[in-house]
C-alpha cells in the first residue's frame, strides 16, 4: 500500500456507490401529528402537518393530494406541510385513508 494510507481507484468496489437505505418507518407505524396554528401568520389559520416521515418526492405527492382534495392552498416548510386554513378534521380523514396515523394535536 502507498504511504499515508491513500488508494487508487482502479479497483471496481471503490467506484462503485453505496445504495442508498429506503427503510424508513412504514406509514401505519408513523404518528402524524395535524394541529391548527395562528402563530406569525398575520392572524390567519393555517393546519401544520408535523411527523412525516417521506422523501421529498413523497411529501410533495402528498402535499399536492391533500390540496386537491380539499381545495386549498399549501406548502412544505422545513419538512412540516402547511394548509391554508382550519382544514384539521378533513386532513385527519385523508392521511388515514393514505395509510397514516394521524392524531390532533393542540386547538
């Protein structure tokens, strides 16, 4: 081996990438938290979705089914996903259907 322990990269092994791990928590086994929330939103009230455990294809695909179903507006902040308006009864209802536990969570 050369000095200071450095390597060639003609071996096949050290080209080749490490596969990435996709064994997240199973939907049924996630607690989803959804609570209602005013807090530096100029007074307006907006249903944070908190827990999700997804990839970012995931949560954006799951971001744009609750919009379409409930016919509101939405974003994902910081891995939370985030419903224009007080919306918690019916996201409670749709992550169910999708295979999550959801719970309420504060208001």
């Amino acid at each position: 081996m050369p000095k200071g322990g450095w390597r060639e990269f003609s071996s096949s092994e050290s080209l080749q990438r490490p596969e990435p791990t996709t064994a997240g928590t199973p939907r049924s086994q996630q607690i989803v938290r959804v609570q209602p929330t005013r807090g530096g939103k100029g007074g307006k009230t907006v249903t944070v979705i908190r827990g999700l455990q997804l990839g970012n294809a995931e949560i954006k695909a799951l971001l744009k089914k609750l919009k379409n179903r409930i016919g509101s507006g939405g974003t994902i902040k910081e891995g939370e996903i985030e419903l224009q308006g007080d919306q918690v009864d019916l996201v409670l209802e749709l992550l169910t259907q999708e295979g999550f536990r959801p719970k309420r969570s504060g208001g």
